[in-house]
C-alpha cells in the first residue's frame, strides 16, 4: 500500500471527511513522528508498534572495491518494533485491531 491508498481508504470509511482533509491529517501524524525521532523521542502506537531511533557509533571501516580504510560517521536510524498483536496477526491469528482481542479469546 502507497500513501495515496491509504488516504482513499481511511477518506472512503469515513465520508463525513473530504479527502484533502484526510491527506493534512495524515501528513500532521506523519510529521509528529518524525519530529519526536529527531528530538531523540520513542512514539507508542498501541496494537501496532514502537518508532525509536537507535545510535551506531563511528568506526572505522572499508571500501570494498579498493580495501582502502575509511571513517564511517556515528549514525541515527530508526527503528520499529511491531506490537505482540500486529505480530500475532502477521502469523495468522485472527486479531481484531478495534478491541485487541484476538478470535481464540472471544470465545473462551
């Protein structure tokens, strides 16, 4: 799914909102993330998964074409961590994203 789908369909479920309105809103929640991670923030989202940026110290390295060593920088990336339920549901069980519970549990 590109960014686009996801607008149509998050605009599609909810006609009450136009689909320019769902693209601001979606670009402010992508923008939040983003700034939290540069602050050196983490950004929860319950049922999903945890953004956190982790640090690779500066080393030294090589080329690999001419074996020649090189500094490397020190590195921020980011990272994710998906949640026990998105995990769960990419191993097929049956989850629920709306409550958190999956099938087995509903009935038992």
């Amino acid at each position: 799914m590109v960014r686009s789908e996801l607008v149509q369909r998050i605009a599609d479920d909810n006609p009450h909102l136009l689909r320019r309105d769902v693209e601001r809103i979606l670009n402010v929640v992508l923008a939040e993330i983003i700034e939290t991670l540069a602050r050196g923030g983490r950004v929860e989202l319950r049922g999903f998964g945890a953004f956190s940026v982790s640090r690779r110290d500066p080393r030294s390295g090589r080329n690999p074409k001419t074996g020649a060593p090189v500094q490397v920088d020190e590195a921020h990336l980011p990272k994710f961590r998906a949640s026990k339920k998105l995990v769960a549901r990419l191993n097929g069980a049956a989850a629920d994203i709306s409550d958190g519970q999956t099938a087995e549990s509903q009935h038992g």
